[in-house]
C-alpha cells in the first residue's frame, strides 16, 4: 500500500504533483492541514484529513466534512508536527510505501524535522521518500537498487554521524568499503550515473540520498 502526503510546504509547480498523482493512481492520498488546500487546486479529494486544521481553508473543510471525507482532528498543543501525525498513522496502518510531498518549503526546521521521518519510516521498514520538483531524498540502511537515466546527479551523504562499508556502483565516482561522515560532506556531494542501474549499499550507519532533478 502507498500513501501519498501533502504537507503545509511549498510546491512551485503544480502539474509536477498534478502528473505524480495521475502516475500513482491508487495510492492513498492525505492532506495534512494545509497541504489540503494544494489538493483543491489539483482538483483531488483527499482520502483523509488530519492535523489540528488551523491553515486549511475552513470554507474547503465544511465542503470535505460534509462530503463525508475522513478527518481527524488534534489539539494545536502538542509534541508532534501534523506531518508526524500523519507518518504514525501510515506506521500504524502497515503502509508500505510513504511519500512525502511538499516536505521541503521556507520553513528549514520543518524540512530538516521532516528527514527525521524519514528514519522513523525507514526503522518501521518503509520504503519512504521526499519529493519535490528538483530533489527525491530517501534514507538507506543496507542496499538501494537504482536505474536512473546516465547523466544523473546523486548526492550521497551520512545521514548518521558515520557511515562505514558503503559502495557505489555505477556512478562516475565509484566506492568500494568506504566511510562516510558529518565531518566531510563534500565527499558524496554531486556524483553522476554512468550505468542505466546503480547501486548504492552501506554495512553500518544510515545513508542520505539525494536525487537531483537538473531542469
């Protein structure tokens, strides 16, 4: 099963999600607060509703609530984001693919908040990603089967504080039993695909991968 989650963030480009929705047709989609009113404009009704609704458009919420559309409301006091609301419920439903849209946006530490869920989904065994419209970011743990077109811009960076035993195959920067740390970024900053399948593995640590959409 595949959840699709719009989030509160910034989308520059609606045909992107538009075009993401049409090729994931039977994904199920969340609006969380805000992100709903995103869902509007691309003419889609939600599956669900959740967050404490205090940036929905509250005309759009009557409309949703009396179309009998699921909503779940939570107090605005509370520990965790509506974006955390919603990956615990995809936790907790056995999803098993996550993608978070609009996760990126003018708020830094709602973007950098959201790669923790990242991990949350990823020790939940989630297959789970963020995507806008110049990056697709997932976490790996073990081995990340790739195939991206030749000519493709990878970021790869530890996601942990170190990353041992990583390998990179087909990519114009090969690897073989590296490490990674917070204390060289750069080092798998900007590699490119030279193979139409790439592989990407890590024996200890967590790996940040950042797919990079060069228009």
């Amino acid at each position: 099963m595949h959840a699709i989650i719009f989030i509160n963030g910034t989308y520059d480009d609606l045909s992107f999600y538009e075009n993401y929705l049409k090729n994931h047709p039977s994904a199920t989609v969340i609006g969380v607060d805000g992100g709903t009113n995103v869902l509007h404009s691309l003419h889609r009704i939600p599956d669900y509703i959740m967050g404490d609704l205090d940036s929905i458009d509250q005309s759009l919420l009557k409309q949703y609530q009396k179309a009998g559309v699921a909503i779940a409301k939570y107090p605005c006091q509370k520990d965790e984001t509506d974006t955390e609301l919603a990956v615990q419920y995809c936790i907790q439903q056995n999803y098993t693919k996550v993608t978070l849209l609009g996760a990126l946006g003018t708020r830094f530490d709602h973007s950098f908040g959201n790669l923790y869920l990242l991990n949350c989904l990823l020790k939940a065994g989630i297959e789970a990603q963020m995507i806008n419209e110049y990056n697709q970011i997932q976490l790996t743990n073990a081995v990340l089967n790739l195939q991206k077109k030749p000519g493709t811009t990878l970021s790869i960076m530890a996601f942990t504080d170190e990353a041992k035993g990583i390998t990179l195959e087909g990519f114009k920067y090969p690897v073989e039993a590296g490490t990674m740390n917070h204390y060289q970024p750069g080092y798998g900053i900007s590699n490119v695909t030279v193979s139409p399948k790439q592989t990407i593995s890590v024996k200890e640590g967590i790996l940040l991968i950042d797919i990079i959409d060069e228009k």
